[in-house]
C-alpha cells in the first residue's frame, strides 16, 4: 500500500485520543481528537519540513507525529481549564 504510513498516523493519533480520553474519564472525545490531530499534524510538519530528518516516503515521521501528538495532548489535559 502506497499511503500505508499515512493512514497508521491517522490511526495512531485516534488511538492516542481515545485512550487518553478514557484514561481521564472526560468523555470529551471531540476535543482530545482535535488537540491529538493538530500535534500530530505539527510532528509532521517538523519532521518533514523543519529539520528535514524525514520524507513522506520514511516512517520516521510517523513516529514524530505520534510523539508529538502525546506531548499536544499532556498539555491539553495539564493546562486546560477545571471548573
């Protein structure tokens, strides 16, 4: 599969999300995809355009991606607002 790497990034930060919403028992699953998605998003973006360690052809941003997505959703869930 040609997008095999593309589709298991899109995978991953939903499995990321999900799990992390369930960790924390929120049940705001909308908005740990969203913050899970954009990390996920900026990961690639800095392995691939930024420090250029990677190409779309690598799974090395795959596993960038990944990490930046859990570090995206530790600070939503650090820094966001407790009513």
């Amino acid at each position: 599969m040609e997008y095999a790497d593309i589709i298991v990034a899109v995978v991953g930060a939903f499995a990321l999300a999900w799990i992390a919403d369930q960790l924390t028992g929120r049940r705001g699953l909308f908005a740990t995809l969203l913050v899970s998605g954009i990390g996920a998003l900026c990961g690639w973006f800095l392995a691939v355009r930024v420090f250029a360690v990677s190409t779309m052809d690598d799974w090395l941003w795959v596993g960038t991606a990944m990490m930046a997505s859990a570090v995206a959703l530790f600070g939503f869930f650090l820094f966001r607002n407790k009513r």
